[in-house]
C-alpha cells in the first residue's frame, strides 16, 4: 500500500511512482475474483496486456481490437475506463 492507502502491489513495493507492468499485472490477480479476465505484460492471447508509466497501470484490451483500457494512478487511487 502506498502512503495514502492505495494498492501498490503485492511484493512490498509502496513507492505509486514506481509501479511496473509486472507490479500491475500482480496487483490485478491479488485483487481480482478467481474467474476474473486474464492479463499479461505481453502479447494479446490474454483478455488484458497491461503496461505501467509512473504511477499509471493500463490494461488493454485485447479482444475487440480497439482501444479500450482501464487505467488505475496508485498515487491517487483514481480508476478510468476508456471506451472508444
């Protein structure tokens, strides 16, 4: 958990800035029910590929072939969906 109360990952880290795609990926299994979409850091045979930049994880998705993610800002806690 971060300072501020939000989920940073499963491993210790408790630094929102320093989140990796590996962090996110993590942090979505820990989180998510056992029947959840699947996610990656690479490649597109998964529901999700996620990627990290800062304290933002982005999770695209991958079975439409738009470009709809979710994004979750550890440092803030806020979660954006975008739908195009």
């Amino acid at each position: 958990m971060s300072a501020d109360g939000w989920p940073t990952g499963v491993g210790g880290n408790t630094d929102p800035t320093a989140m990796s795609a590996t962090e996110c990926q993590n942090l979505w299994l820990a989180l998510m029910q056992s029947n959840a979409p699947t996610v990656a850091t690479s490649g597109d045979t998964t529901d999700y590929t996620v990627t990290a930049s800062g304290s933002v994880c982005t999770y695209e998705y991958n079975l439409n072939g738009g470009t709809d993610n979710i994004q979750y800002d550890a440092d803030s806690g806020e979660v954006i969906r975008v739908i195009n």
